[in-house]
C-alpha cells in the first residue's frame, strides 16, 4: 500500500515533519531507557539548557529553544512534578520565577553526559547513508521560513490564484453607473465630493473621454469589482485617477492590475509621463504607487482640496 504521506504530496509537510518528530521522539525514550535514564524526550531542550546555565526564567527559556512560553511552562511543570527542576522568585524582580535543575536532575547530567556521543556518531551515520543533508536542508527550510512564513506564502498563492481571475475590460456605456457608484462610495467613505469629481463622474465621455483618456473597469467574474481612468493632460502625460475597488472584492490584486493597464496603455498611446494625485492618509493607495514604480514630486496646484501628493512614472 502506497504511504499516506507519499499520496498526497506537499501538502501534508507539516504533518509529515510531525510523524518523523514523533518516531524519532519515541526512540529517544527507549534509547533513554538503554541507558537507564528516567527523562521524558521532548524535555530535553530544557534539560540540557539548564545543564549549562545555572538558572533562567521561563521567557528567556522560550526563547532560547523557540518554543511557546505556554509549551515550556507545561513542560517545567512536568518536570518539577518529576522532581527533576525547581523554581524559586527572581531576587531582583519578584514577578519572576526562575527556573533551575534540582539535586535529581543534576544526578543526571552525568547519564546523559555517556548518552551524547553516542548519540551524535549514530546520527552522523544515519546522515551519511541518506542521498541529501537532511541537516543542512532542516536549517535551510528554517532560515527560509523566518524570511517568509508559510501563512504568508499561502496568502500569495491565493492572491495570484484570484486575481486569475480579474479581467481588465475597455470602458463601455452600459458602465456608467458602476464607474460613477464605485467612485461616489469611495470618496463619500475617505472625504467629501468635490466639484471636479461630479465634473467627471456624471460626464465621463465629455470630461474623459472626448478628451483622449481612457476608462477601465475592473470584473470578477460577471461582477464589476474596480475601475479607473486615465485622463490625458497633455500631449505626453496621463492622469491615472478615479480609481476604486469593491471593498469586499480587495486582496485579488485589482488595484495593481488596473493601475498597470493605464501604464500600459499610455505607453501603447506614447506617452512618457503617468501622473497622480492623491492623500497620504490613503496608505494602501500610496504603498500601490510606490509598487508600480511611481515617485513622489511637487506638482502643480490641484482642483481637489484633499490632494497632499504628487507622484509620476517616467515611462
């Protein structure tokens, strides 16, 4: 019978790191027991810190062997109902518990002492006959892993994988109202409409596009989630403005792939120059901009009172 681990692949690499965790952790006890020695495995990360340290407090603990200070506190309490460890108040700071082997668990340090080069050749040995370093990549994998964490990275996948599915569609007429809604809901949420906004929003061909810019929108699906426009300002230089997400549809990449289609297209159009204005109180928006490649500048004087930034793309 295949393994159940080899069956369903990576996506099982916690549980199986966990069943190797678990058989090494169950021959350790009977190695312990071949050597006479009454310690439970998973203490010993404890056991051999405080074997070198005379005592420490339950967070440096923690933090030494990377472990929760709830799993290490569940643990200390093991051993000191095994009258392997005692605790006594910190003489500085009486809040704190510090922790120290007792007379028995230092009677210890000796079995274990026989135990450890033993042990050490025998998984030299046992490193040898696998094809890889499994050592090296354990270090590896960890290092990667506190670069990134796998939430993280399963968050990206996700993120890739929805916006997958978000097309950036040419503006057409029946788009009116979702490009008028979205932006009303949006500046109605963050500050207060201004007369260039109505000027844009209720005539859109007039204002936009009868000018030479352009209007996109932004569907998941049979849905409209986003849209944006690109107003032309001079004979080189686009506005991106009016851009706006469905608040429950963020997370897919919208923004970036709409503002990337505006790049995109005043390229396609030859311009060298993409434009923004816009408020730092509006932190994903500006992080958005910075992504795309966009740089704060002091720009001309703005039609709208919220403006407090300028940014272009030289393209």
């Amino acid at each position: 019978m295949k393994d159940f681990y080899e069956e369903i692949g990576k996506l099982a690499l916690g549980s199986r790191l966990r069943r190797l965790s678990e058989n090494i952790l169950s021959e350790a006890k009977d190695i312990y027991s071949d050597y006479g020695i009454d310690l439970e495995p998973r203490w010993f990360p404890i056991f051999y810190l405080l074997s070198h340290e005379d005592s420490l407090a339950v967070t440096d603990i923690a933090a030494r062997i990377s472990h929760t200070h709830a799993s290490v506190s569940q643990m200390i309490k093991e051993m000191k109902n095994r009258g392997l460890i005692v605790t006594e108040k910190d003489q500085f700071d009486g809040r704190k518990s510090m922790i120290s082997l007792s007379a028995a668990g230092k009677d210890k340090i000796g079995q274990m002492n026989q135990l450890y080069p033993d042990v050490t050749r025998a998984v030299e040995n046992l490193l040898v006959e696998t094809t890889h370093d499994v050592w090296e990549a354990i270090n590896e994998l960890e290092y990667t892993l506190t670069r990134k964490n796998l939430q993280t990275r399963v968050k990206e996948v996700r993120k890739a994988r929805e916006s997958e599915k978000v097309k950036i569609v040419a503006y057409r007429p029946e788009h009116k109202p979702f490009f008028k809604s979205l932006n009303y809901q949006w500046i109605n949420k963050h500050f207060e409409v201004e007369q260039a906004d109505i000027k844009s929003l209720e005539h859109p061909d007039e204002d936009i596009l009868q000018k030479g810019g352009r209007i996109f929108m932004a569907t998941y699906g049979d849905t409209i989630v986003g849209t944006v426009a690109m107003k032309k300002l001079g004979a080189d230089t686009f506005e991106l403005a009016k851009m706006a997400v469905v608040e429950e549809a963020r997370g897919r990449s919208i923004g970036w792939l709409l503002g990337k289609r505006v790049i995109d297209e005043a390229k396609a159009l030859g311009a060298s120059r993409v434009y923004i204005e816009s408020n730092t109180k509006l932190k994903p928006a500006i992080n958005l901009y910075h992504k795309l490649g966009f740089k704060k500048i002091k720009g001309p004087e703005s039609p709208y009172a919220r403006c407090n930034i300028q940014l272009e793309l030289i393209i």
